[in-house]
C-alpha cells in the first residue's frame, strides 16, 4: 500500500513545481489516509483492498480523482455491502423503494416516480407530482439505505427497499 501512495504522492510532485507540487502530494497523502480509514471501518475492508479499487477505477489524475466528491466521508452506521449493483438488486429483488419524502413506492431507488402528490419544498404552494432525489441536498433524511459497491469501491446513498421495512400498510406506504 504504502508503494501506491508514494507512485501517487509523485504524481501530485510532478504536476506542478516546487513547494506547490509538494504541497499537493502532502494533500493527497492525507486525505487519502483519512478516507481509507474511515472506508476501511465503515465496510469491513483493508485499505488496501480500497486504495487498489479506486485504484483500478481512476482513469484521470490522482489530483482530480481523490476528491471529496468522489470519496465522500462514510458517515452512516450501517452500510449494505454488495459485490456489485446486481448483487445489490438480487438481495433485493422487490425493486420497490420507499421515498423519503412523499412516503410512496418509487420503482427508482433514486429518483421518486410515486406519482403522488404533495407541496415541494421549495416549490409552489400548489401540490406537484414528487420528483425527490436521493442525490438531492437533502438526501433521504437518514430514511434511506447506503450501499457500498465492491466492483466500483463507492457509496451510494439510495430510498430504503421495501424488504426492510416489516410493515406495509394497505396504502402500500412505509408509515
Ligand atoms: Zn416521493
């Protein structure tokens, strides 16, 4: 491991001279030791195993690549850890989601295609069809699931599957 973060930490050098290009490498190292830290104890996994996951998925240069937005801090306490998006959707073969917002079952695990409708934040005071996103500012309010994909080494924030929650009412809602 320790021979990957000096080949990157000379990459960072080498981008740009002198005292910047050392400070890049001094960031780089950094931040890559804090993410795989907490990565590692989120999912289980060596560092090792997740530096050379990233690793395997960067095809542009270690400064862009090892960002906040690419490796966002892990900070839910249970991650579902799947081998890939398939394996995912085999544990979870309903392919029904709950949104976080409207309550109804989106066929997304993303983006809310419940069709019901409700007054949008930030919207008009008229009730609009639900179109949350897991992606969105305010994510899935600690209501949705995270899931670690082995195959690309990444977080995903998704709407909780139906499968997880032990009460279905006869609206076919989650409350
Ligand atoms: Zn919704």
């Amino acid at each position: 491991m320790e021979q990957i973060i000096e080949k990157l930490k000379q990459t960072a050098r080498d981008s740009w001279k002198g005292e910047t290009g050392e400070e890049r490498a001094k960031h780089l190292e950094s931040f890559l030791r804090t993410k795989l830290k907490n990565y590692s104890e989120k999912t289980g996994l060596s560092e090792l195993e997740i530096l050379k996951g990233w690793e395997e998925q960067r095809t542009y240069s270690a400064i862009n690549f090892y960002q906040e937005s690419n490796q966002p801090e892990i900070k839910a306490d249970k991650v579902i850890i799947a081998e890939s998006s398939e394996d995912f959707f085999k544990k979870f073969p309903s392919r029904k989601w709950i949104c976080p917002n409207c309550k109804g079952i989106s066929k997304d695990p993303f983006l809310c295609d419940s069709g019901i409708k409700l007054k949008l934040i930030n919207g008009s005071n008229k009730k609009e069809i639900c179109n949350w996103s897991a992606g969105g500012l305010f994510g899935t309010f600690g209501e949705g699931v995270h899931v670690f994909l082995k195959d690309k080494m990444k977080l995903v924030g998704i709407f909780k599957p139906i499968e997880l929650i032990r009460k279905i009412n006869e609206r076919g809602t989650g409350k």
